[in-house]
C-alpha cells in the first residue's frame, strides 16, 4: 500500500504513513515489518459502537 491510494488524509495511519510498513530496530537490524497499529492496512482502525452493552 502506499500513501498515494485513495486514502483521505485523516483515515491514514500516522505511524506508518499510510505505508502498512514501520522499522523495528528489536534484534539489533533495522528491519520493515508490518504496522502494529494498522495491522498492515495504512489506515486508522475505525471506532467500533461497542459499549458493552
């Protein structure tokens, strides 16, 4: 994915830039792996209406 899609400026996950990719530095390597906020999707997750009711 890439930030150029159809994605509007305020569903792009800021983390990643809308790239569904972040660098983890963990084991030492600079090395790309999936966003952990947007589970690789480079948008936000939407609100759920879950109240628990």
């Amino acid at each position: 994915m890439s930030p150029d899609d159809d994605i509007p400026p305020e569903e792009i996950c800021p983390p990643c830039r809308g790239t569904g990719k972040v660098i983890s530095k963990l084991g030492g390597d600079p090395h790309p792996v999936e966003c952990p906020w947007c589970h690789g999707t480079g948008r936000l997750p939407r609100p759920t209406a879950d109240n628990g009711s």
